[in-house]
C-alpha cells in the first residue's frame, strides 16, 4: 500500500510540474500595435511567455524595441519588432501582413498604442484633436481591419482604452477621454460584426498605470490617487495580465466588453 501511495503521489508531482509549465498561448501568433515601452511592452513580455510569436510596433524607439525583440529571444520566445507610425494607414497594414509572413498566421491583435493629447478645449490646436484620433481611434479601426482578413476564427482583438472613457476628473482631458469613449462603441460593434467567427474584441480600460505617459510620481499623481480605492498605481503586468486572460482559451465568451482594471478609480 505505501508503495502505491509514493507512486500516486509521484504522479502527482510529474503531472503538476507539466502543468505549470504548459504555456496557453503556445503556438498562438499575436500583433501588438505600440509595444516598444510601458503597458505595450509588459503585454509583448506577457504575451511570449505564455508561448506566443509576437510581433510588435513602435513609432520612434528604435533601441527599446530592439532590445525588447532581444530580451524575448533570449528567454526561448520568439518576438520582432518593426517600425510602423500608427497614424499612416499603410505602415500599419505593412506591418500586420509582416507578421502573418514572418509566423505564418495571426491569432491575437492588441492595439495598445495610445497618444495623451492634454489642455483645455479653449487652447488645445486641432493638430492635437487630429493626432489623437489618427492613432487611439482610426489605427484601431485599420488594425482591425487588416487583421480580421488573416486572423483565424476564434481569434482575439484587444484593445487598450481607459477609465477616462467613463470619468475624467480632472480638466485638459476632454480630447483623450472622447478617444477612448470611441473605443466602447468600435469595440461593441466590431464583436457583432466577428462574432460569427468566434472572434472576440474586448476593451481593457487602465486605471493610473506607471508609465513614461503618466508617472507614478508625475505632478498629477497624488491627485489621481486620491480618488482611488486602492492608493497606489497600477503595474503595467497587472494591465497585461488581463490582456492575457482575454488572449487565452479562458475568455471565448468575453467579446464586446469593456473592462475597467483601475484601483477602484470608477468604483
Ligand atoms: P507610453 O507613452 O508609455 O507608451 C506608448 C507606446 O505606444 C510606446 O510603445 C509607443 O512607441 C507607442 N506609440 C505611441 N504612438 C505611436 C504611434 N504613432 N505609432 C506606433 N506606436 C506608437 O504609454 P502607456 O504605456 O502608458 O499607454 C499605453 C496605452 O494605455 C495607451 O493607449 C494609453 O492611452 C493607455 N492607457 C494608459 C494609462 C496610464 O495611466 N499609463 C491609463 C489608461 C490607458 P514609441 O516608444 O516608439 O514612442
């Protein structure tokens, strides 16, 4: 009888020890739009080291996005980066169509990349207006695009919007939070439109995240925080740790969501 129970639980230990190690996304192909620094960066991480190839772009980060692309390889993962201007229609599809030759396919799109126009609408220029859109809400929309005519059914399209969609506490930000309120809307009409593919299209929506965009000792910081639950910035992780669950098999019956991770922010 002893010997039985030391096989069991030999068993035990062999068949969780391949457990922890079976990586979900294994064999999945993922594109990041913006993916050179901050929430970006921590998806791609995230992303290759639960098995996925992925590529990302940037719009001027050369050395970080290179070494990215390194640090990846050298984990065993398998990532590239490529130069592609969210704002120009065609670097954007060039840059999808690489990766679905590069990897042979495309299963899961992120689009991340994201501007923070700032300044009240009495001085704010129409340039800014017009970036901000071109790439939080028109890249979204050729992203998606291209990719619905390579991604497989049961693919994924995440985007990263933000809380400031539905709350915007503080003044300068009304061209920021209009973009991101886009992204509801773009994103809950896009599920219908793949949902017979089982593609599902989500929104992650950050609270405060540490990042270059906003710093978590930035001049705004102590008042961001205060109107928080939690009394701290969100990790980048945190926010591709969400993106990750949606990408993953967990998530097929998530799609036209929009999902706050926020500190209590919203609450
Ligand atoms: P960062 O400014 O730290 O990083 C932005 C990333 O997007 C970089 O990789 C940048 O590339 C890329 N990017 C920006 N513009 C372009 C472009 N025109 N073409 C291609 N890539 C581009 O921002 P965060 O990581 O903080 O933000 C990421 C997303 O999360 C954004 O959509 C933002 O709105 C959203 N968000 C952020 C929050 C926060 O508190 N940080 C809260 C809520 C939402 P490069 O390095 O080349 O410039």
């Amino acid at each position: 009888m002893e010997g039985i129970a030391r096989l069991v639980s030999m068993i035990d230990e062999i068949w969780s020890r391949h457990m922890s190690k079976t990586k979900f996304l294994q064999g999945k192909i993922a594109f990041v739009q913006g993916g050179s620094r901050g929430i970006g960066a921590a998806i791609v991480r995230r992303l290759a080291a639960e098995g996925a190839a992925v590529g990302f772009s940037y719009a001027s980060s050369v050395e970080k996005a290179e070494a990215l692309a390194d640090e990846v390889r050298a984990a065993g993962g398998r990532a590239y980066a490529i130069r592609a201007d969210s704002a120009d229609e065609a670097a954007v599809r060039q840059a999808l169509r690489d990766v679905v030759e590069r990897f042979g396919g495309l299963d899961i799109l992120v689009n991340n990349a994201g501007v923070l126009p700032w300044g009240s609408i009495e001085a704010l220029p129409l340039e800014a207006f017009d970036r901000a859109m071109a790439i939080n809400v028109r890249s979204v929309f050729v992203a998606s695009q291209e990719a619905a005519r390579h991604i497989g059914d049961g693919g994924r399209i995440i985007n990263i919007g933000s809380v400031n969609a539905d709350r915007i506490p503080v003044a300068g930000g009304a061209v920021y939070a209009m973009s991101k309120a886009a992204l509801v809307g773009l994103t809950k009409g896009m599920a219908r439109d793949l949902g017979p593919r089982h593609i599902t299209v989500n929104n992650v929506q950050p609270g405060p995240v540490d990042t270059d965009m906003n710093p978590a000792d930035g001049e705004s910081a102590a008042r961001l925080r205060a109107l928080m639950a939690l009394d701290r910035y969100g990790r980048a992780d945190e926010i591709a740790g969400l993106v990750a669950y949606l990408a993953g098999p967990e998530a097929g019956y998530v799609t036209g969501a929009s999902l706050n991770i926020d500190g209590g922010f919203s609450a």
